[in-house]
C-alpha cells in the first residue's frame, strides 16, 4: 500500500508543476541570452516565451533587441506586433505588421 503522503506529494507536484515550469523556462532562456547576447533567434524566442505570459512590455524589450540583431526577421516583426497590440499600441502595432510584410528595416516602431 502507497503510504498517504506520497500520494499527496505527488497529487500536489501534478497540481503546482504546470505553473512553475513556465516561469522556470522563462528564467533560465533570459540568464542564457546573459551568456549569448548576439542569438537573435533567442531573443525572438524569449519575447515569445514572455508574451505568452503576458509580459508584453518585456517582451517588446526582447523582440527590440532580436530586431537590432536582425532587421529583416518578419516572424518577429509580427510578434512585436502582436504583443504592441495587446498593450494598445495600436499605431507601432501597425507599423510592425507592415514591416513583416515589407521586411524593412525600421527600429522606431517600438
């Protein structure tokens, strides 16, 4: 027979794992880019990773510096734009999408 306090650890590590994970994940891909300051795929990904928390103006913050790493990038030009908008930046949100589109160079939309 399972002793009843390994069932309510594990009951409680199924319940909180979920949603300290995440946090962990953001934490540890921000102290790697410390390590590469130059990944703009990292950067990109962890401005992905933030706006799924909602941290959008960290986010902003994170796409920013892929786009200085790589102007032409349009995937993060659109995630830039997505996370502008859901922080009502509606103008900026704009100019991103239109530069994901064009592909153009323009570092003032944020």
């Amino acid at each position: 027979m399972i002793p009843v306090a390994v069932i309510v650890v594990l009951v409680a590590t199924v319940l909180v794992v979920p949603f300290i994970l995440p946090s962990m994940l953001v934490d540890c891909v921000g102290w790697m880019l410390r390590g590469r300051p130059d990944d703009y795929e990292g950067w990109c990904y962890y401005g992905r990773l933030l706006a799924h928390r909602g941290r959008y103006a960290e986010a902003v913050y994170a796409f920013d510096k892929a786009l200085m790493l790589k102007p032409d990038y349009a995937e993060v030009w659109e995630k830039l734009g997505d996370s502008l908008t859901a922080m009502g930046k509606l103008e900026d949100a704009a100019q991103a999408y239109e530069n994901a589109r064009n592909g153009e160079d323009d570092s003032s939309a944020a």
